[in-house]
C-alpha cells in the first residue's frame, strides 16, 4: 500500500512548526484534500518526547470552530448572511456568556457575528434554532463524538471531538459533499452500483455560497486575519477558556 501523505507537504508542516515560537505549548496540524485524504499531519512537537498525536487521538473543546454548525444550521432554516441578531450583553439567566474584549451592540448581522465570532449571538442563534437541529447538521457533516442535548454552550464549542473530525467536517463544506472520512490510504474505486447506494449529502447552492461568504469574511476582516492567502480562503479560528486551546480550520 502507498499512504496518501505528501513528503513535501510533511516536510513543509515540520518546518513550519519549527519555525513556530511556541514556547512550553504543543502543538496539532493535519491537511486533507476535500475527498479526506490526509496529506500531511504533525500530532506533537517531538515524537520522541511525547508520541501521543493530537490530531487523533486528543479530544479537546473546539471552541468557536463549532460556530460552523449553528450558523449552516441557520442558513438551512431560510435565514441569510444579512439577518441581525441580538448582540447585547447576557443580564438575566443562569448562562452569561460574554463576548471577547467585553464588546458588545444593539444587533449584528450573521456575517459579523460569524466574522467577529460574537458569543452571545451565536448562543442567541441556537437557543432560536434548537440543540436538535444543530446537532444533526454536525452529525449530517460526520462529527460522531457526544454531543449533549440541552446545554447551550455547545454552540461555543464546549464539547470535545479531535481535530481529524473537525478537519473532516470543513472539508465536507469544501468540497461540497458529506460526510467526508479522512482516510491514509487511496478509497478504492467505486462502481455505479456503489455510487447508486452511497449517496452522499451536498448543501443547496444558495446555502453554500452564504455559508463560504461568511467563511470569507471570518478571513477577510475577522478573527482570522492572519491565515489571509493571496487567493481565496475560508475558515474560521476557535479558542477556549483562558485561551487554553487555539485553532483554526480552514480551506482554499
């Protein structure tokens, strides 16, 4: 068998992590064409050191990296990139989460609440929507790990998967066709009756444009301005409590 990693791509990824000051923190990248062939991944700074891969096998919070599915939610219930939201600081209730940098509006649109990853509209947006439907939209683009019903700080990410499944899930969005399985080796090639049964699912046009305009501007002008590509590129950054974990997911 012949695995479908890069070494050009691998020895990329090594230099760049090498280059990285990362100080005492570890670190995790996988890359994968939109099919889920995994071209390159880095579990840890030294193997030697410490072989536990975090790509696979650590199960960490996603945190707004999650954001994806409730906002893809929406755009499947009739809402557009334009539709505003309350922004405004959480007073009552027993959950209050609160926006980074304490920033706060009277309303936002998606686009900026996606853009500026804007915590209390996104739990606004769930709350709305429903645990049910955003929870199936997760496991409709192939995250398997729990997902528990009832408690609205999913939608910031609270609730653990490994980067492998989340990678898989953008490259779902990427090419359009989920679920995606990240896989080291070649899928053998399918037959007619294979492709007849095997169906996979794809998003209306509408839907995926809205969802990659929102994706754009999280790049273009929001939190993640510093994965800018000379071309086209889409993401979304995602960080947890105390900045414990920081990520970012995306795709040209």
């Amino acid at each position: 068998y012949t695995t479908t990693l890069d070494s050009r791509l691998q020895g990329i990824a090594r230099n760049v992590i090498g280059r990285t000051k990362l100080g005492n923190a570890q670190v995790a990248l996988v890359a994968m064409r939109s099919d889920g062939e995994v071209v390159a991944m880095v579990g840890g700074k030294d193997y030697s050191e410490s072989p536990f891969n975090r790509v696979t096998q650590a199960e960490r919070q996603p945190g707004s990296t999650f954001k994806l599915f409730v906002y893809l939610a929406a755009l499947e219930a009739g809402m557009d990139p334009e539709d505003e939201l309350d922004n405004t600081a959480f007073e009552v209730g027993s959950y209050q989460p609160k926006n980074s940098g304490g920033k706060y509006s009277e309303a936002i649109t998606l686009e900026d609440a996606f853009a500026h990853s804007s915590n209390v509209a996104a739990v606004r947006l769930f709350n709305q929507l429903g645990d049910e439907t955003v929870i199936n939209t997760a496991r409709d683009l192939g995250i398997s790990s729990p997902l528990p019903a009832g408690d609205p700080s999913l939608a910031l990410g609270t609730s653990t998967l490994t980067l492998l499944e989340l990678t898989a899930a953008y490259a779902g969005i990427a090419a359009n066709s989920f679920p995606v399985t990240p896989r080291a080796f070649k899928a053998e090639e399918e037959g007619w009756f294979d492709w007849l049964w095997n169906s996979s699912g794809s998003l209306y046009r509408s839907d995926h444009d809205d969802l990659e305009q929102m994706l754009r501007a999280a790049v273009n002008r929001g939190t993640g301005r510093a994965a800018m590509l000379s071309g086209p590129n889409f993401g979304k950054t995602g960080t947890t409590q105390n900045n414990r974990d920081a990520l970012f997911v995306g795709y040209a």
